[in-house]
C-alpha cells in the first residue's frame, strides 16, 4: 500500500488544513485588465470579493461568473484561489466575482449558501455598475463552491430570479458521503478520504442527514427541472465522480442542456494544477471555451 505524505484532514484539524491551503506556494496566474476588491451587504455581515476583468473582456455588457471557491466549506480564501480565479476570467473572458463567504464550523448552513446567492443577486443588481450585463451573469465553482453554485441555480428558480445564464459546475460537492462505486475506489486518496468527506459535511451541515435541504445537498433535490445550462466537470479518480455525474444526468434528464466532461488520469482538486498537469491545463481550455460560447449565444439571444 502506498503511504500517504499527509496526514487525514480530519487528524489535522481545521486550524491545520487552513494554514496548508494558504501556505501552498503557487505561480501567479493571468495578468489581468483591472481586480477591485470591494464589500457587499449580506444577510450576515459584509461579504468580501474580488473582481477580475481579463483584458479579453468589453468594458461595458461584460459576461460574468460569480464564483465560489472550494475547501469542503472550511478553508480557503480569495487568495489561495487567487490563482484560479485569474485563470478563469482569462480563459473564459469573462469578468469573475470570487466569494469570501464565511467558513464553518465558525459559520455553519446556512451562512455559506445565504452568501452566495446573496453575492448572486448582487452581481444583477449592480452590472451596469461594473460594466456587466445583467443578462449575461452565471454562477460556477469548484468543489464545495461547486456545490454553492448547484445551490444557488436552484434557489434563483425556487425565489423567482435572479435570472442565469448557466452553472459552471467543477467537481462540485453536492452530497455527504454515499456508497457509489468511485467512492469505493478512491475513497481512500491522499487529496480527499471518504472520512474528511463526513468531517467537513459533519461541520457545515451538522451532523445529523435527516435535517438535511437541497441548498445544503443539491443532489437531494427532487425537481432539476428549468435550471441554467450546466457544465459539469468531473475527474476519473475522484471519490465524488459518480455523484457528480449523476447529478449531471440528472440535470440532462430534466430538460436542462448540460455537458458532462469527465477527464481521465486524474483526482479531485485538479483544475487547481495548470502549473504542474497538462491534463488540467486542457480541462482549464475546454471548460472555459464552452462558458464562453454559451455566454456569446445568451448575447446573440438578447
């Protein structure tokens, strides 16, 4: 059996995993046309963002992502997907509104998910603003932030708006733990355990399934129908891929136009490694290339 470098998330603690997220050294990404931090209202406080324009973007009707970062909805910042976020803007060429929403177990469900779809609304609201067109605005994520996006696209539908354009969904955590066949696989991976899995759910949603809502796991929703078009993006060695598939067939089965982009040799956490995998840097193009063609048909449809 191969040895793990690291220990458990959950052996670690969250004080740990946070100081290992922010201290993982990364090149920077994309240089940018502007990036405005700024604090907007929400129903807990004032929620921090940052905003990146890429130099490929107009400067008034921009497309835009509101965005969440991953982090099993305990760590992560705006800088330690500083990177990411840059890398986004630049390859989708649309402007990205990333989220510093609050983290459990500080902040447990439903803060995270209140902030994001209240980053959401904002967005529509103040487009004209930030040279945004209200018509053109998606929400996506990855991992956790995944599943904050999945939460969001229902809730816009469920309270009647804000309207969206489409979901960019990258490996997104959309459930607690279930016994699926990439679970049984690759539960045991160095960058995501099965147990971490019931370790970070246990401290954003609490511990006990049955209080559990499809904002807290989307994939619990019984009723896909009537959401935003959806890229749904999953790795082949990562215990959440099936789950993340069927959600997306799901999505497919509903009526909703949804692409599902497996990619093969590698795990959870990929679309982070551009620097490092040649395969991330392809998912990074192909994802991005089909947000932006569905933005550029959403302006040829205004």
């Amino acid at each position: 059996m191969v040895e793990h470098k690291a220990p458990a998330m959950h052996l670690m603690g969250v004080e740990s995993v946070r100081e290992m997220i922010e201290s993982m050294q990364r090149p920077p990404g994309p240089d940018m046309a502007s990036v405005n931090e700024v604090e907007i209202a929400g129903p807990h406080g004032p929620i921090p963002v940052r905003i990146y324009r890429p130099h490929g973007a107009p400067t008034a009707d921009a497309a835009a992502l509101v965005w969440f970062h991953g982090g099993g909805m305990i760590m992560g910042s705006l800088d330690s997907f500083d990177r990411l976020a840059r890398e986004v803007a630049h390859s989708s060429e649309a402007v990205v509104i990333n989220v510093d929403y609050r983290l459990a177990p500080e902040f447990r469900y439903p803060v995270a998910n209140d902030e994001a779809y209240a980053a959401t609304q904002w967005a529509i609201l103040n487009a004209e603003q930030w040279g945004l067109s209200p018509h053109r605005i998606g929400v996506g994520g990855d991992s956790a932030g995944g599943g904050l996006a999945a939460a969001t696209a229902l809730r816009a539908r469920n309270e009647g708006g804000p309207a969206l354009v489409q979901q960019v969904l990258v490996y997104p955590g959309l459930e607690r733990r279930s016994d699926r066949p990439s679970m049984r696989a690759f539960g045991d991976s160095p960058l995501l355990r099965a147990e971490d899995i019931d370790w970070m759910k246990s401290l954003y949603l609490g511990d006990d399934p049955a209080a559990d809502d499809q904002y807290g796991t989307p994939a619990s929703a019984v009723d896909l129908s009537a959401l935003p078009p959806a890229i749904v993006v999953s790795a082949h060695a990562d215990p959440l891929r099936d789950g993340v598939e069927e959600y997306g067939r799901r999505l497919q089965e509903a009526g909703n136009p949804t692409a599902i982009m497996r990619y093969p040799g590698v795990a959870h956490g990929f679309f982070m490694q551009t620097a490092t995998v040649a395969r991330a840097r392809t998912a990074m193009a192909e994802v991005c290339g089909l947000a932006r063609a569905r933005f550029a048909a959403a302006a040829g449809n205004g």
